[in-house]
C-alpha cells in the first residue's frame, strides 16, 4: 500500500515519510454519544485504525448527546490514539456557535476533509470551512439518501437542504458503504458523481473468546432469534413478529428477542400490542439498547440475528454478528446479497411469509446454523475487519488529495 503527500510516495512501514497524511473527520456528534447509532460507532472504529496506520486524523465535533450534552474537556484531547476537540453545543440538535471559525483552522491543516451526515448544520458548517480553505472533501451520507430516508422527517424540508448545499455537494467525493448506497448517491446526485465504495468495519475478537461466549449458551428447545438496533418503523419489526406467529402456527415456535432504544415510543407500544394479540407474550422478549459485553454476549446467544428493515445503507449488526460466527437473515431492503452468495444467511423478501420461511429452514436444519456461522466470521475476517477497511479508506484518501 502506498502513502503519498505533497506529491511524495513512500511504501508504509518500509520508507519514511516526510509527513503523515493528514485528515479531518468533521461529525455532528462522536462518541460516546451512542444514542446516535451505527455512523457514531463507524467513525469511532475508522478513526481508531486510521491513526494505529499512521494518519494523521482528528475528530472536530460537538458535545451533543441527545437532549443533553458529553461532559467532556475543552480544546483538543487525545481519546484511544486520536486527537479530538468537542465544541458546546448552544441548542439542540447540533448548533455549535464556534464550529464554523474552527473547522477553517483544522481544516487548513490537513489534506483531505472527511464529513460525516447530510442533513445537519455541522455538516453544512463543515462544507464552507473546507472550500474556504480549498481542501477537498470526502462526504458519507450513512444512509440519509436512501429513499426511506429522503422520505421521512419532511421530503420538503429536506429538497431545500439539497438545493442550497449542491454547489459545495458536487465538489465533493462521496463514500457509499455499500453498492446500494452508491445507487442512492447517483439517483440524487447524477450517473456521473465521483463515489467510492467501502463497508463499515467491526472489531473482531480472537476464535478463542468468540467460542467462549458462544459456549455459555443455555440449551433451548427452539430458535433463538434476535433482533437488535434502534425501535423504529424504518426496521420493519412488525413484520418480523408477524412471521414470529406464522411459524407458531405451523408448530415451530421461536423465542423472540428484540433489544435497542425506543426511539419511537409509539411504535415500540404497538410492538407490545402485536404480541399481545398474537398471543406471542411468552415467547417475544424486549430489551433495553445493548452495548460493550452486553451486545456482543447478546448476540453470541442468539442462534440466528434478523435485519428485516425497509431500508439500511449498512448495518453494522450484521458484521457484528458475523464475526461471533451467528448467522444472519436479512431483507432485501438491506445491502446483503453477500448472506446468499456466501452461505452465510439468508437474504429474502421483506414480507412476514418470507421471512418465515428462512427462519423455518434454518430452525430444521441445526447443522445448517453451523456452518453459516463458519463461513460468517471468515468472510468478516476477509472483508470486513476495521484494519482491511482502514487501508481501503487510506488509498480513497491518497486519491481525493492527489486531485
């Protein structure tokens, strides 16, 4: 892999360099403010393995978290290996009065800007800094132009944020995590949108831990199945205890486990009623959000995890449970045709029946659970380790500076 700045190339832990390659990873938010989901995680993981590489990444963001704000202190600060500053926040969701003056700086310090997230003034903010500096940018969307996405939280609204941003947009290169988000690019932005792809990353522990966690499984008479991310209609849970009851019916009954934060508090209460009504209550259990050892024994336990959203430009779950060598079942509405074509899971339609249908096989076939959870964790290994996709994201950067 080669390292290049102002023009130099040098091979990576071979010749010296004049100077790192530096980066500016600009986000609305960054951990640990997890409540955000998946993209605080993934800029979390990238960052971590940017700088152990030998870039020169820091993190610019704020202190939202939420209704509150991180207790964390002022000016630059190292967190695992990477120099973040976290800027007040003056009102919710993510105004940071300083942001503007110091993103100019930071960015006229390094070679490529990185931003994070579509619709927030951060962004935005992050966008103008860049120009003015005359750094190019490389943009992640994570999702926000999906159709789902475009479509919820005012279509209207958001046409307008579009309109106003695209003379800085089209300047930018844009980082799809999956060839379905990179469709998704290209039907806002044009077939001709300069576009990357590169997954997500996960941490993966050694063989050894993962058997163990998978050893303290409980027997159990029938399939677990877990379900885990935020309680939104966007994830399309519905569906999945409908089919939760179709097996029922047909007498493979499964033990239901869904686990995440309530983001939709109303959807989350019909969740509660649907299994009420299917007299599904003894075997559907929620959970509160899961994170650290809590998630991953969580999945570990589980025999097989279900993606079944309308729409995910990612979703890290899926590499999360891979690499604990727990198979996956995911939608059509989701970028993983690799379950399939790997024999690691199952990708089907997002109907109840179809749904049903996957987790039938694989309730008949317990063999079947453990081979795809082999083939799981090496194709994780393979594709999807934050080291793998770190050297992907560092040759992109090479590029975009070099232009």
């Amino acid at each position: 892999m080669q390292l290049r700045h102002d023009g130099v190339d040098g091979e990576h832990g071979s010749q010296a360099m004049k100077a790192p390659l530096r980066v500016l990873h600009l986000t609305p938010a960054f951990a640990p403010a997890y409540r955000y989901g998946g993209p605080i995680r993934s800029v979390e993981g990238l960052v971590k393995e940017l700088a152990v590489a030998g870039v020169d990444v820091r993190v610019l963001t704020t202190d939202a978290d939420g209704p509150n704000r991180l207790a964390i202190p002022r000016g630059w600060h190292e967190r695992d290996g990477v120099q973040v500053r976290y800027l007040p926040r003056l009102a919710p969701p993510d105004l940071a009065p300083e942001l503007l003056w110091q993103a100019v700086v930071a960015s006229r310090a390094c070679d490529v800007v990185h931003i994070t997230a579509l619709f927030s003034v951060p962004s935005a903010i992050g966008l103008a800094a860049a120009r003015l500096a005359g750094v190019p940018v490389v943009f992640s969307p994570r999702g926000a132009l999906e159709g789902a996405a475009l479509a919820s939280g005012g279509i209207k609204r958001k046409q307008l944020w579009l309109r106003a941003l695209r003379p800085l947009l089209d300047r930018c290169v844009f980082h799809a995590t999956s060839e379905q988000e990179l469709e998704s690019v290209r039907a806002v932005f044009g077939p001709a949108v300069r576009a990357f792809v590169i997954p997500n990353g996960t941490a993966v522990e050694p063989e050894a831990t993962s058997t163990e966690r998978k050893a303290k499984r409980a027997p159990r008479p029938q399939l677990v199945v877990g379900a885990l991310g935020r309680i939104h209609p966007i994830k399309a849970l519905h569906k999945l205890i409908e089919a939760a009851a179709l097996l029922d019916k047909r007498g493979l009954p499964i033990e239901l486990r869904i686990a995440g934060p309530e983001h939709v508090p109303e959807y989350a209460d019909k969740l509660r009623r649907q299994v009420a009504e299917l007299g599904l209550k003894s075997s559907v259990t929620f959970l509160p959000e899961l994170q650290g050892e809590a998630k991953l024994d969580f999945l570990a336990d589980c025999d097989l995890l279900c993606l079944c959203s309308e729409s995910e430009n990612f979703g890290n779950v899926v590499v999360e449970a891979l690499s604990l060598s727990t198979p996956v079942v995911a939608s059509r509405g989701t970028p993983w045709q690799l379950l399939a074509t790997h024999e690691c899971g199952a990708w089907v339609d997002n109907a109840p029946a179809s749904l049903a249908q996957a987790l039938a096989e694989f309730a008949q076939d317990p063999q079947r659970l453990v081979r795809c959870g082999e083939r799981g964790r090496a194709l994780v290994l393979q594709q999807f380790t934050w080291q793998a996709v770190a050297a992907r994201m560092i040759e992109q950067y090479q590029r975009v500076a070099a232009d």
